[in-house]
C-alpha cells in the first residue's frame, strides 16, 4: 500500500513557561492530539504534517513548536556525529535548504559545550546529507531549517524548529511599556481563571494591553498566529501548503464576529495607554475594550462578578521598591469596593500577599522568564445561575 505522505505521524514537541504544562496541554488535547509526555517546560505530543500548521497557528501558551527528528545516547562527539548523521536528514530536508544548529542546550550531561556540540552536529548533517544526495556543495540558498539540540543525562534530542520567531510575538505588539508580559505568558494565566467572554475583566496596570489583547482574542475565539508567519510554512518536503491553507481557513472560520465582551485596560501612564490602543487596533480587537489612563486608586466598577487579571509594578527597578507596600494596599482596598469580584495578580514581590491584606485562596510557583513569581488568586463569588 502507498503511504500518504500526509497520513505520517511526527512527535512534536512544545515548550513553555515553567508551571504552564497542564494549560499547554489542554490546548493541544483540545485540538486534539495525542499527548506523549508532559516534563518541566515541554509537552511533548504527537502528530501529523496538519499538526504542525494548526499548532503554529492555534496554540497560545507555547512558545514554539519543535520537530522531532531522532533522539540517541551519547556520552562522546563520536557519538554525538554518529547519532546525528543516522538520521535520515532527507525525509525533512531539501537539497537546498539552508541549515544551521540555532540552539544547543545540554544538562547534567559529559557533553557541555553548546559551540561545539552546534558544530558537530551541523558537520554530520553535511556527511549524511553528501551521502544521499551525492554532492558535497550545498549552496544553502533554499528555505530555513533551523535545528535545536537538547541534551539531558546524556539523551540527545535532535529537532527541527517550525516556527521560527517565538510563538509569543504574535505581530499585534508593535508597542511596548517597561515591563511587558509575555503574550503567552498572559494568555496562559487568563486560561489558568474561570473568566469567560460574558464576565467582566480589568487590568488595572495594563501596559501596552496585553492582558486585555489576550483575553478579547481568546473570547472571540481569534486564532494568535494568524496574522503571522512559520519557518516550516514554506517546507515542503514532508509537508504541503495545503496544510497550511486549511488551518488557516479553519481558524478563520471559528472567529466569534457577533460577540460583545466587558474587558477594559487602565494605566497610570497615558503615553502607554495610546501605545495599548493601538496594539488592540494591530490585533483587531481594538472594539472590544476599553482602554484610559486611570490611577489603581481610581477603580471602581458598580456591577458585581467582575475579574481583575494584572501584573502590577513588582521593583523592576530599585528605586520603585519601597512604593511596593503602599501600592499594593492601595489594590487591596481597591479590591475590597468591588462586590463579588475575583481578583489574579502575577507579581514576584515577595510580599505582595501582606500589603494586599489577604491570603491568596491559591498561589501558584511560575517562571516569568528567569524571575520566579507568584500567581495569586483570589476568588469571588459566582453570580446565580439564570432561571431556565
Ligand atoms: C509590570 S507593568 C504592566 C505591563 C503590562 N502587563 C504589559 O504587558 O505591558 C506595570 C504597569 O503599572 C503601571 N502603574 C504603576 N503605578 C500605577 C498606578 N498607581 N495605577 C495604575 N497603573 C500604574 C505602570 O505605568 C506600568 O505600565
């Protein structure tokens, strides 16, 4: 029997944020993938060529999404040659295909040096590549293939990069404050909340917006990488651009256009307001919230059932330390004049609990990038249910 091309299954693998797995890995058995292995800041599942592009496009909380093409033991650069060059680089690769090893991680591992081990690993791929396809010019000016290794206790990983451009940068955030969060970031801990489209939402220290973005898109059902473009969206030897076409039809086709959402975005800060705007307006969400610069001490909101979801100030600089305290109070009586409301904050103050004058009902460890913070949830009540 033939084997469609398109049938063929890949183990793909997805990073994210430490403490973020288990949203990751909702969203990929949402779209309904095989999950194989979930560790510290990775998902790994599994896939055919249409995965790759509906993942690209749909996924919010990873960061990328890698291709596994083999994994193998090896304690020696022989090893490491030898291992690499077994794989068979022309199922992925073009003859003409410009490839590079991008990143080389390696832990608790007799192989430690990321230069060398990019080396290596890029000389056994030019031997087995020269082997197969019978040259040993390759003049590397076809698409990108850009191959990240990771070596842990000794296992190598060997992976092709789809998507190029960190799944973060999503195109709508041409402007940003101090301290902006990630977008995938944001989205995952909007996720991590019971908030749904028809609940109010403020973040009250918005920045440029991306709490508010994040959320309009999610409730709206607005694709994050359909504004964007993939490395592996112009591959074309394991993979077609019909895959392509129709994740992003489908994407498209489940865009909610008829919905009104309650989500509002205030800063102190009118300058970043005017740069929140206009992100909104980048990501096509701009009718969907409503942004002013308004003082934390200025909050308030006569409906019940509300969620406040923000990332205040926590001494980015050393100099804005010592305003914690009284900034923090200030958002816990703030807090505390709006009826019924849940509030999630994600801060690395170490006392923000203390000066918001409750215990968090949870607090959750998460990695902001390198700086450990908290998730703190506070949890409201939920409104009635409505009479049938
Ligand atoms: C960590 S940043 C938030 C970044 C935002 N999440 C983003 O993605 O761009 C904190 C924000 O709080 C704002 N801010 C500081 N003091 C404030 C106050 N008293 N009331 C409202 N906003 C304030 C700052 O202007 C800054 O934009």
């Amino acid at each position: 029997m033939v084997n469609n091309m398109n049938d063929e299954k890949f183990t793909l693998i997805a990073p994210c944020h430490f403490g973020l797995e288990a949203v990751l890995k909702r969203e990929i058995t949402d779209l309904g993938y095989e999950i194989l292995n979930v560790s510290d800041g990775r998902v790994t599942f599994s896939g055919d060529a249409k995965a790759i592009a509906r993942a690209n496009i749909f996924i919010r909380t990873a960061e990328r999404i890698l291709l596994k093409c083999g994994s193998f033991r090896a304690t020696t650069f022989d090893d490491l040659f030898e291992g690499v060059k077994a794989i068979p680089w022309e199922r992925f690769l073009p003859r003409n295909a410009k490839f590079w090893v991008t990143k080389a991680t390696t832990n608790r591992s007799a192989l430690f040096s990321g230069t060398a081990i990019q080396s290596i690993v890029k000389k056994a791929m030019v031997d087995r590549m020269s082997t197969t396809y019978h040259t040993s010019r390759f003049d590397e000016d076809g698409d990108e293939y850009p191959v990240r290794v990771f070596i842990l206790k000794d296992e190598v990983e060997v992976t092709l990069d789809t998507t190029g451009v960190s799944l973060h940068k999503r195109g709508y955030r041409k402007l940003a404050g101090k301290a902006p969060i990630s977008e995938t970031l944001a989205a995952a801990l909007i996720m991590l909340t019971p908030w749904r489209a028809d609940r109010i939402l403020v973040d009250p220290f918005c920045g440029s917006g991306t709490f508010p973005i994040e959320a309009a898109m999610i409730g709206a059902n607005i694709a994050p990488g359909l504004n964007r473009e993939f490395t592996s969206d112009k591959w074309l030897k394991f993979m077609t651009k019909k895959e392509w076409y129709e994740a992003y039809d489908e994407a498209a086709s489940l865009e909610k256009t008829d919905i009104e959402m309650n989500i509002q975005g205030y800063d102190i800060d009118p300058e970043i307001i005017k740069c929140a705007i206009q992100n909104s307006k980048e990501a096509g969400v701009d009718k969907y919230i409503h942004f002013q610069a308004r003082d934390v001490k200025d909050l308030h909101n006569p409906k019940p059932y509300g969620f406040l979801i923000t990332n205040p100030p926590y001494g980015e600089r050393l100099e804005d330390k010592e305003n914690l305290p009284a900034l923090y109070k200030t958002i816990g009586d703030s807090y505390n004049g709006l009826k019924d409301w849940s509030m999630f904050i994600i801060t690395s103050y170490e006392d923000a609990e203390r000066y918001l004058g409750r215990k968090a009902d949870k607090n959750r460890k998460i990695y902001n990038g390198m700086i450990r913070s908290y998730f703190l949830s506070y949890m409201g009540a939920k409104p009635p249910k409505k009479q049938k």
